[in-house]
C-alpha cells in the first residue's frame, strides 16, 4: 500500500493551462466572495448536500442507530473526499481541487446546523416521521450524547474555520501549481 501511495506521488500533476487557471481561480473568488457574503446562511450549493446528508442516514441504518444517526454527516464528508481521493491518484489537479474545496465547503454548512444545536431554529428535513426522536436534529442528538451540547456554538465555529481555511487553501494550491506551470513552460522554451 504504501510503495502504490509513494508511486503516485512521484507521478506529476496534469498541467493547468493559463486561461484554465485563471478560469478557475476566478470561479474560486466569486464562490467565496458568494459564501462570504452569505454569512452562515445555506448556499445553492447546499441543496445538493442536504439530498447526500439525507441518503445518508439512509445508507448507514442497517449499521445501527448510532451510525445512522452519523450517517448523513459522515456521505455528505465522505463523497466529496472520496472523489478528491480518486482525483488525487489519477493526479488531475483541477478535479482534485473541486473535489476537496466542496469538501471543505461541506464543513461550513455542517457548521451552521451544528451552532443551531440547541436553538433548533433551522427548519428540518429528513426521510420518514419527522415528530419521531429519530428525526430530531441531529447535533442536538450528537452533542448531547458525547455531552458537549453546550459546546455546540465553539464547535460549530471551529468547524467553520477549519472549512474556510481549508477552501482558501485549495484556492492557493491551484494557483501555485497554476503559477508553477507557467514557470515550467517558461523555463522548457528558454532551453528550446
């Protein structure tokens, strides 16, 4: 296994082309300025998630209640990791860098129905009875199991801060791998 992880991080990254790199730097921008300005509000983008959280609790009962409970959390995480995982060995940068930054962005919608853990003020959808304890809110139930609920507002901020500096992150590694094409490109027809 590791000799497989080591062979694929020798392998060079697909190359971004200029106008590429510009291209998705700038969707990049708009999308944070747009999330940005959202402030802790669900995003487009979040109606998406909801359907992969939803399936997940769905995919997860038959492990149990407790997996189920996590599960719609952990595919809403999981497919877009898993994604940015595949994309990662197949060394497809701008694929890799979508995948994992909607990764991250995941964080930040978790984040926001993670603060509303006690006031349960978000309006909830789910699968099935929604007035069973089953479908009450979901970080209501977790922190209150692992008896942080009181916590949900600091967790929920560091959660928010992770995925943000996790998104920004992606941003700047596509840029570096933008720029550093470039300067490879530039280096080869100086040689040429």
């Amino acid at each position: 296994m590791l000799e497989w992880l080591r062979e694929i991080a020798e392998v060079e990254w697909k190359p971004v082309g200029r106008a590429g790199a510009i291209g998705w730097l700038v969707f990049y921008a708009v999308f944070l300025l747009y999330a940005f300005s959202a402030s802790g509000q669900f995003l487009l983008i979040d109606n998406v998630n909801l359907v992969v959280h939803e399936g997940g609790h769905l995919l997860f009962s038959w492990l149990g209640s407790t997996m189920t409970l996590w599960g719609g959390t952990l595919l809403q995480w999981l497919v877009p990791f898993l994604l940015a995982a595949y994309f990662w060995t197949q060394r497809q940068t701008t694929a890799y860098v979508f995948s994992l930054f909607f990764f991250f962005e995941n964080w930040i919608y978790t984040a926001a129905y993670m603060a509303d853990a006690r006031a349960q003020v978000l309006p909830l959808v789910g699968v099935g009875d929604m007035e069973s304890e089953e479908s009450m809110h979901d970080f209501y139930r977790i922190f209150t199991q692992l008896g942080v609920l009181d916590h949900d507002t600091q967790i929920a901020a560091a959660v928010r801060i992770l995925g943000w500096v996790g998104m920004i992150g992606c941003v700047a590694w596509l840029g570096w791998r933008g720029l550093r094409a470039q300067d490879q490109a530039k280096g080869a027809s100086n040689f040429g």
